[in-house]
C-alpha cells in the first residue's frame, strides 16, 4: 500500500496538486490457484485559483490475475477515467500432450480483446537404434497482430556416435557444459553447437568433447528445441576461448519469458488562465496526440529493448529476460514543449504476466507576448 501526494509553486502560488493512492495484494495461493490484485486511485486535486472550472482528473484503475493449472487469466478494469469506463480482459495456457502415448506436443494459447490472439504446437520426438540417432521436430504458430499470419517449422537430424581411442594432442582443447531446466533441473535432449560440431545433452543435461582446436570458440544452444515460451540465459550464444591441458565449462539454463505492458497518458492543461499563457504547443486538439509513436526504450545493464507506443499511448513487450529494468520515453523534436512524469521508472519484470508502467506527458506552461497593432479606420 501506498500514497503520494504533489503540488507544483510558481512564483509561490500553488498551480497543480495531485493526489496517489494505491494497494495490492500479489501471489496468494490457494491450492492449485495463485492470484493476485492491485487498485490504484489517482486525482488532480483543483487549487483555489481555477475553481471551479478545473477537472479533478480521477481515475481509478484495478488489475488482477489468477494462475492456476498451466494457465493465466488476468484483467484491468478503469471504471473512472478520462475515457469513461474501459475493460482489458486476457488470458494464456501452455501444456504438454501425448496423443496416443507417442512424442510430446508442447500446445499454447493467448489471447485478449480479440479472444484469440496466438496458438502455438510444438512437436519433438528422438529416435535411437544401433544404426544411430534420429532427432525430429516442427511446429506451427498462428498469430493475430493487426493481419492473420502462420510460420511453419520443421526439421530433421540423424546423428551416430562412435569412441575412437586418440593419442593426447596438444592442439586440443576440452570443454563441459551443462543445459539446465527452469527450476535448475537438468535439461536432456537439448541440441547445441560449438562452431561445426553438434551436442547433445544427456540425461543429466551434460554435454562434454575434448577433440576441439584450441582458440575462440562460439558455444550456441538451438532454441528451436526449446519449449514455446522458455529463453535461453544468460545467453543462447557464449563465445569461449579454449586452451590446451585446461578444461572450460559453460551453463545455460531455461528461463520463462515475461514482458512490460503500459500507457502513456496526457495530462490535460488548465483552461482559466491568460491570454498570455499557453500550455505545449498551444493546440488543445492536436496536443493529446503527442502519446503517439513515441519511443520507449527498456533496459538494464545486460539488456536493451525498444517500442513504439500505439495511436492511443499504450506500448508493450514480450519475450523478455527476468530483471530488473528502467522505463523511459527516448526525447525527441515533438515533445520540446512537454515533459514525461516520472522521466525514469524501475520495474521489476518477472513471471508471465507483464510488469505494468504508467507514464504521463505534461505540456509545459509557457509565456507568449501578445503585440496588439492599432487599428485602422476611415471616413
């Protein structure tokens, strides 16, 4: 829980106050259900000198969500706000399914205010017999963004493993990795690739070879075997320098993609003041739509993400690494006369509900001088 409250002097009279009030109540288990629920209730609270012509502005604002057997259901629900009353409903499931006990199929669904947005199977499969390996796997992704669009995948591997006992070279070097699950498990069967050569793990998510040339070396896991919806971290691609006598060893663990949802705002001006004042550009029906395709860049010290926002201010990222992240509106020529509030926000990004960002753009209030010319008349 939480309360902010602001107030903006100039020249020593109070010209802007506003008022924050939030709480929430995140990762209640119940069971097999995990819920969690936030509301958060703002207004411009009006100053004396423009009453009572200024606009409060509230707004209220409640999110929740519930997981619960492989599947996310959440909602944002703004009874009051600048718009009236709005409703954003979404939803997500993932599992995996054995027709008939053969190979797995990894099934994926979302969607949102077009009920289905995305739906997603993956399928793998390993073969083994004295004659070899036989790796299989293809999918298929369905998604709704504005147009309809379906990618294909598929591919096929035969690999044969045979111990031949070498003399000790100088000129190799060894290398031990292991790929690990979410919950740091080990993760078996995954395919990865350092430089030409192929791997893969056993059931101890190990893979080892000491028949490689010492020197710089690219060490890469083919996330096309990765499950729908998992990274790779820190990185799929880790570049290693092998050195003879000396073993290396590297980790990759799997990792749940999340994402940032949020809005940009504008902050309406008042409207009681001088013929001498204006508030942005001065343009109160072209002003408001400065929240539109503005950029916002995501980053930390490892990563950097970048979008655009929409007509309508709202911007959001996916398949994002867990962590914790700053949120800010890169400056540009079309918001010379504005700011944003807060100009930078931290936001902790994990699990698979994205993390929420509220920003606001404030025109700014300026001085105009008005030259009045004298008028002409004649007889």
């Amino acid at each position: 829980m939480g309360a902010i409250h602001s107030r903006t002097l100039e020249a020593g009279v109070v010209t802007k106050r506003s008022a924050d009030v939030s709480t929430g109540v995140r990762n209640v288990e119940m069971g097999d259900f995990s819920t969690a629920l936030s509301a958060k209730y703002r207004t411009n609270l009006p100053v004396e000198a423009c009453r009572p012509n200024c606009d409060p502005g509230r707004k209220v604002r409640i999110e929740g969500s519930v997981q619960a057997y492989g599947g996310t259901a959440r909602f944002s629900l703004e009874p009051i706000g600048h718009t009236g009353l709005s409703l954003d409903v979404g939803y997500g499931y993932a599992t995996t399914v054995r027709p008939f006990g053969l190979i797995p199929i990894d099934v994926s669904i979302a969607g949102g205010d077009r009920w289905l947005d995305t739906v997603s199977a993956d399928v793998r499969g390993t073969f083994g017999s004295r004659f070899g390996r036989l790796d299989l796997s293809g999918g298929v992704r369905h998604e709704r963004n504005g147009t309809s669009s379906t990618t294909f995948t598929a591919r096929a591997g035969w690999s044969y493993r045979i111990d031949v006992p070498v003399s000790y070279r100088s000129d190799l070097g060894r290398l031990e990795g292991r790929v690990l699950g979410p919950d740091g498990s080990p993760f078996p069967d995954a395919v990865v690739r350092v430089d030409e050569r192929e791997f893969v793990t056993d059931e101890e998510g190990r893979f080892t070879s000491d028949v490689l040339p010492v020197g710089p070396a690219t060490v890469f896991v083919d996330t096309t075997r990765v499950p729908s919806g998992m990274l790779v971290a820190p990185n799929p691609v880790q570049d290693v320098v092998l050195e003879s006598g000396e073993a290396v060893e590297v980790t990759f663990q799997l990792v749940e993609a999340t994402g940032v949802r949020g809005r940009i705002a504008y902050e309406d001006p008042p409207t009681d003041v001088g013929d001498d004042v204006v508030f942005g550009t001065g343009r109160r029906d072209v002003d408001p739509l400065v929240v539109g395709e503005r950029t916002i860049v995501v980053r930390n010290d490892e990563r950097s993400y970048r979008t655009k926002s929409n007509p309508d201010g709202t911007f959001e990222l996916d398949r994002m690494y867990p962590g914790t992240y700053r949120v800010e509106v890169v400056e540009d020529p079309a918001l010379e006369f504005f700011r944003i509030e807060p100009a930078v926000v931290t936001v902790d990004v994990e699990g698979p509900e994205p993390a929420s960002v509220d920003l606001r753009i404030v025109p700014e209030r300026r001085t105009v001088e008005v030259e009045e010319r004298p008028g002409l008349s004649f007889p």
